[in-house]
C-alpha cells in the first residue's frame, strides 16, 4: 500500500526529492493465519538471534544456522528467478527480520508494525525510496516475517520490487506475483514452461469454492494483507496470465509497467480478449493440480472451423500432450458424423503406445467436446463425450469441436504422439 508522498528536508532539496513509503503485509499459508502459539511457544533451548549474509541478502534470525543458510540459498535462487522475469537486476541487499519464536527475541529488537504483523503469523515488507527527477535515488527495503512457509521469500518478492521499481504494483498484482515468485521453482527461460506447484491448500482451496470473478480480483477495493484466500484468486489469476502463451505476451510488459506507474491497467490491455481469458481463467480453476501446464492446456482462438461434407472430411492432427485441441470442425446438434482415427500415442513415459480406443483404464481414448456461446454471449462447453475408434458420433449442442486424449489434466507432460482425426457427414 502506497502513501501520500511528502517532501524531503532540507529545504534546497525540496524542489525534487521525495520520499514514499511502501508497507506491504500478507499472510501465506494457513497455519501462519491466525495461529500465534506456534510463534510464541518457548523453545527448550533458546536461540539468540544472529546475522547471516549472502549477496544479496542479509537476514537477523533466531533459526538454527543450517536452517539458516537454506533460507539463504532458497532466496538467492528465488531472486534470480524474479530477476530474470522481470530483467532487472536487484539494486541492493534486502534485510530481512525471520522469527521462528518471538521469545528469543529481546524487547524493542524489532520494529512494532514488524512485532505485529509476526505475532498474527505473517509478514510486512517496510520500504522507503528516494526520488529525484523521477528517478529513482536510493531505495531500501526491510523485511519482518515468520519462518513459517514460504513468509520469508514472498515478503522478498515485495522488498525486490521496492527496491527496483519504486513500488510494487495494485494489490492484485503485488500479491499475486509476490506468490508467484514464492513458488517458482526454477529459473524461467524462453521457451521454458511452468508447471503449477503451489501450496496443496490452495489448491484445495480454489477447487472447492465458488471462483472470484477477474472483475472481482482486478477492479476491487482490496487491501494488502486482507487474507489469504484472497491470495489464492491473486495468484490463480497471475500465473493463468504469466504461463499461458494466449496472454503471457502481454503480461509482462503490463506488469513491468504498473511497477514504474505507467498510464495503464488490466482493462486496457486485454479488453479485447475479455471473454476468451474469463473462459480459460475458470476452466483453469477447475482442472489445475500440482503439475498443472497452462502452456500445454491453453485453448486455440485462431484457428477457422467449417462445417465438413461427406466428398472433403475435415483433418486434424491431435497431440497426446495436449488439452482439447481444435478440431476445425463446425458441428449440429442431433447430426450424425462419420469419423476415421489414424496413429498411435500414450499417457505416460514407460506405458505402451495405444489407439483412439485408449488403454483398459480409459487413458488414451479419444474424447470430443463441443464449445459454443450462450445467450450471454460467454463461452461454455457441453458435456465431453468418448469418440474412440468408432466410426460415426452424434454431439450434444451444435459449436465447434475440440478434441482431446483423455488422462489427468496436470499429468500431460509425459504423454507421446498424435493421431490423425477425418470427419465427414
């Protein structure tokens, strides 16, 4: 959360120089939410507080020391990761407060925005930057957070972006990159996917509440630190945008522009894309799962559909690695299609190749969908029906027909080969 800016002393600095405060709380995990015993229960063998360094980062922490240097290395790999996201090096060392047990600290050691934020469990990331023309002059970032879980690496997260840019972007962004670098795992290269690997109660979370609307995360009045549920439809929504190749494009470039307070916003740069993101935003919510790729599970908006005759059958090539997948076929409701299957694929590294009809289990059968618009306008998908190796099928709505092998949506990574799919009337 950003303040008013107030003008620097002394006086023949005033012209151009301010200074802004950023304070940013969060809480990311459920065992941190609320739950203050296990940060005050007494050890049986207090720790004093020590100070450990690395390149970039300097942490004062009553964790045993091995501990310690893990934090250490988890959170120079992290900033590398972040870095090379966002192409900037990081300017300075972070410093960061992790209490493991607030006993062992001595009274008045720790900031008090700091000493409550880690009492309730969480975090708070306290920065102050200089300005002069504009530009940055001198930023410093501080970190107050439990060990608990990832605390320590998404109050980073905000201390890199303070640090770098200024500030750290609209709360829905700040969180849910703030999350997003908590979980990445390894440095993102071009051309390198990202899997899903968050927390298992997010996920549990997310697919077992009723989803928060893209206009509910993007446009509402939500603060910084409010709760974590919100952090998951935070971060559920920026990763969908960061790793999917329909919209990850744009992403970075917007992010990179609300950090440095550029004129823009979410509305501006994917209003036209609104619909197909709100499609693929809640199909994601659905299906995700430690895994999840939504490189490989995006959906094809470009390519023509048209409707098939029986002198020229329509041909598509479907990948076993992939999610449903364009079928170029315009279909009706109550129609009979006549259908010929060729090739073989799997669903696993070690399994065997089969046909369209799949394996015993049902994996590796050839499944159809259709997706079609409703009165509002929105998209929606009928219910996903087996095709198989049979040679005519009737769809339940009239659309276009996507087509897909059936296996678990975030085990599709290791599936192999294509069949060739002709359908005629």
């Amino acid at each position: 959360m950003e303040s008013a800016a107030r003008i620097i002393k002394p006086a023949f600095f005033r012209s151009f120089l301010v200074l802004a405060f950023l304070v940013t709380v969060s809480v990311t995990s459920l065992n941190a939410q609320g739950n203050r015993r296990t940060v005050n229960q007494r050890p049986a063998s207090p720790a004093a507080p020590a100070d450990y360094r690395s390149k970039n980062f300097l942490i004062h922490t009553d964790l045993p020391a091995e501990e310690a240097r893990d934090l250490l290395e988890r959170l120079e790999k992290m900033l590398v990761i972040i870095s090379t996201y966002w192409a900037s090096p990081n300017r300075s060392v972070i410093e960061c407060y992790v209490v493991k047990d607030l006993a062992n600290w001595p009274a008045g050691s720790l900031h008090p925005a700091g000493m409550q934020s880690v009492e309730g469990g969480g975090g708070v990331t306290m920065s102050r930057t200089t300005y002069r023309g504009g530009q940055i002059i001198a930023a410093k970032s501080i970190v107050y957070a439990t060990a608990n879980k990832g605390t320590p690496q998404h109050e980073a997260v905000h201390a890199y972006c303070a640090q770098n840019f200024g500030r750290t972007g609209p709360v829905w962004y700040s969180e849910g990159m703030a999350e997003m670098g908590n979980n990445w795992k390894v440095v993102p290269r071009k051309g390198q996917p990202l899997a899903v690997t968050c927390e298992r109660y997010v996920i549990d979370y997310i697919r077992q509440s009723e989803p928060k609307s893209l206009n509910e995360i993007v446009n509402s009045r939500e603060t910084t630190g409010d709760s974590w549920q919100n952090y998951c439809w935070r971060w559920a929504l920026c990763h969908l945008l960061a790793t999917n190749p329909n919209y990850s494009a744009r992403f970075r470039p917007l992010g990179l522009a609300l950090l440095t307070n550029k004129p823009v916003s979410f509305d501006q740069t994917y209003g036209s894309m609104d619909k197909e993101i709100s499609f693929e935003y809640l199909f994601f919510l659905r299906h995700f799962d430690q895994g999840y790729r939504c490189d490989l599970c995006r959906w094809d908006w470009k390519t023509k559909f048209r409707k098939p005759n029986s002198v020229r059958p329509l041909s598509s090539k479907i990948e076993a690695n992939q999610g449903w997948q364009a079928s170029r076929v315009l279909v009706e409701e109550g129609q009979e299609y006549q259908i010929s299957t060729f090739g073989e694929w799997n669903t696993a590294t070690e399994s065997k190749d089969v046909t369209a009809s799949g394996d015993d289990s049902g994996r590796g059968t050839l499944m159809g969908v259709v997706l079609y618009e409703n009165e509002a306008g929105d998209y929606e998908l009928s219910e996903a029906f087996e095709l198989g190796n049979a040679d005519r099928f009737e769809v339940p709505a009239s659309g276009k027909l996507f087509l897909r092998c059936r296996d678990n949506w975030h085990e599709l990574a290791d599936n192999s080969g294509k069949i060739t799919v002709k359908i005629g009337e």
